[in-house]
C-alpha cells in the first residue's frame, strides 16, 4: 500500500493506493492520523480510489482511524469507496457507521 497526503483548505486528504493488509502500512497510517491531530487538523478524508484490495486487517485499519478521529474531536469521512470495499462495508454493516462520498470535493464539503 503507497499513502500520499494533500491538504485542501483545512482537510488533510490521505489517497490509498494497492492493497490495503494492514502491518506495517496500518502504523504508518496512524502515524499520519497523529501528525494531523496534533498539528488541529480535525477533519481527515481518505481516498480510497485507487485501493485495489482491502483484507479484514485493513478495515480493522480504518475503524481504528475513526475511532481516532473521533476521540480526538475529529472526522473522518471515506471517498471514492470502490465497488469491492463498498461490498465489504455492507456485509459487515460497517456502512452505516462510515460517511462515504463519490469524490474528495464532495467529501470535503460534508464537514460540519
């Protein structure tokens, strides 16, 4: 998995890329999460566009990051969810506790 960042305004968007396994791509991803919260960037949205294959770990990965968010006065809202992902997030009933939006502008503009 490579994990690129931007920030847009006051969003830090982190693009996915590969396969999302967990290890050590998990820890380097919370570490990003960190930098952000502790540099009062609340609002994180992951792209996940170009994620080709999501294991359990790696879902385990972004409910780990929304909890994150969350218990730090955050954000996190999913974009781009491929089909596949969106398959697992519906099986495992993980859709209605992410926010997820077509496009990283779209995303961006459901903060509250």
């Amino acid at each position: 998995m490579k994990i690129t960042e931007e920030i847009k305004g006051d969003v830090a968007v982190i693009h996915l890329k590969g396969k999302v396994m967990g290890g050590p791509d998990a820890t380097m991803f919370h570490g990003k999460l960190h930098e952000f919260i502790n540099g009062g960037r609340k609002k994180v949205v992951v792209n996940l566009a170009k994620v080709e294959w999501m294991s359990s770990v790696g879902l385990g990965m972004l409910i780990s990051a929304l909890t994150t968010m969350k218990n730090n006065g955050g954000q996190l809202i999913l974009a781009n969810v491929t089909e596949g992902i969106q398959t697992l997030l519906t099986i495992t009933r993980l859709v209605t506790i992410f926010k997820a939006h077509d496009s990283v502008d779209e995303a961006i503009a459901a903060f509250e």
